[in-house]
C-alpha cells in the first residue's frame, strides 16, 4: 500500500466508526422506546383489567358468543401446528426452500411461546375471570383454572403469524388479524383478562422476533428480517 492510499485509510477510518456508533445508539435508543412503550401498555392492560371483563360480562349475545367459541376452539396451538405443518408440507412438494424455512420457523417460534407461556402460568397461578376466588394470584398451580396469564391461544398464534410478519410484512399484516380475533374471543368468553392477552402478544412477537433473527437471514425487500 502506498503511504497516501494508508493515510487516506487513515481519515476515512474514523468517519466510520463514528457512523457504526450512531447506529448503535440509534439502535439502542429504539429499543429503549419500544421498551417504555410496551411497559406502559401493559400497565394500562392491567388497571382496565376489572373494567374490560365488566363490560364484555354485560354485552353478551348467543350468537356472539357461539361464534367465539369456534374461535377459540379452532385457535388453539394443535390447530396452527397442524396448519404449519400443511404449509411447510406444500412449500416442500413445489421447492421453494424459502417458504419451507419461513413455514418451519413458524412452528419453532409456537414451540417456544407455547413452553415459555406455560411455564409462566404455572409459576403465576393467575385466577381466571370465570373463577370466584379472593385470591387472583395463587402462585405455582398446575390446575387450568388458575393458569390465566398469560393466554396460551394468544401468545402462540402471536409468535406463529408474527414470524410470518417478519418474513413478509404485505402477508403477515394481514394475518395478524387472527390472533387479534382470538384474543377478543378469549376476553369474550371470560378466559382471559385483557392484561393476560396484552402480555401474551409481546411474549409471542418476541419469541417470534428471536426466532426471526437465529433462522430467517431473508434478504427480500419486502422483509424486515436483516434491515
């Protein structure tokens, strides 16, 4: 190397390293914010949990009511295990590697929601609203009337369909609906309180997030996975 191409390394050098460290700053100060954000939405979901079921309690209808029921019997984890593997199956038998990694990582970010979300409603022994008790929370219960928070139906179709968000945002957006619906039907049907929900939807997006991050390297546009 010439000794004015090392001392032009040399100027260009700091500039760098000053733009790398704005990014992470940048990087961080978001995180911080996304943070705070979801800190204060969780502690909202928590003072309008008695508020919430009060008032789903007083607007029930039949038919409202039966339908929320299939809601939450078809959103349960089986049901997107089983609609996980159909697709990874499809994606497979037409080749496209792509779509059977998305697929595949759909069903591991479930997975993981599915035991961390377990094993914090044993550890928590939330009372269900439907539960006349004094006590809300009981600590370690492995009974399911006590195993409320968080809502299992929410955080695994969260973690399910937000991989699929992280892979696609235009496919994703649109799916995302059905684990807002579950949730509903959960509050609805007095499974659930709305805080119960509300967390349940952060676990699943991290887990899906983490999950993203480790096995979905995607380099499409129309991706966030890599940006």
């Amino acid at each position: 190397m010439r000794i004015a191409d090392f001392k032009c390394a040399l100027k260009i050098a700091p500039g760098k390293c000053d733009g790398n460290l704005f990014v992470k700053y940048k990087s961080a100060f978001y995180w911080l914010i996304g943070t705070l954000i979801v800190l204060i939405i969780l502690v909202a979901a928590f003072y309008f949990d008695n508020a919430v079921h009060h008032y789903m309690t007083a607007h029930q209808t039949r038919g409202l009511r039966h339908f929320m029921h299939r809601v939450s019997r078809f959103g349960d984890w089986p049901e997107h295990f089983a609609l996980g593997l159909v697709l990874a199956g499809i994606a497979w038998w037409r080749g496209s590697k792509k779509w059977t990694r998305i697929f595949l990582s759909m069903l591991i970010a479930l997975g993981i929601a599915g035991v961390v979300g377990r094993g914090v409603q044993m550890a928590t022994g939330r009372a269900r609203p439907s539960v006349r008790t004094e006590e809300v929370w009981n600590g370690a219960r492995f009974n399911p009337k006590y195993q409320a928070f968080p809502s299992g139906h929410v955080g695994a179709s969260t973690a399910f369909f937000g991989v699929l968000f992280l892979a696609n945002r235009r496919i994703g957006l649109a799916c995302l609906s059905i684990p807002i619906l579950i949730g509903f039907s959960r509050i609805y049907l007095g499974a659930h309180y709305l805080s119960d929900v509300v967390f349940a939807s952060v676990l699943g997006f991290l887990c899906a997030l983490l999950t993203a991050r480790l096995l979905l390297p995607i380099d499409d546009p129309k991706s966030r996975i890599g940006n």
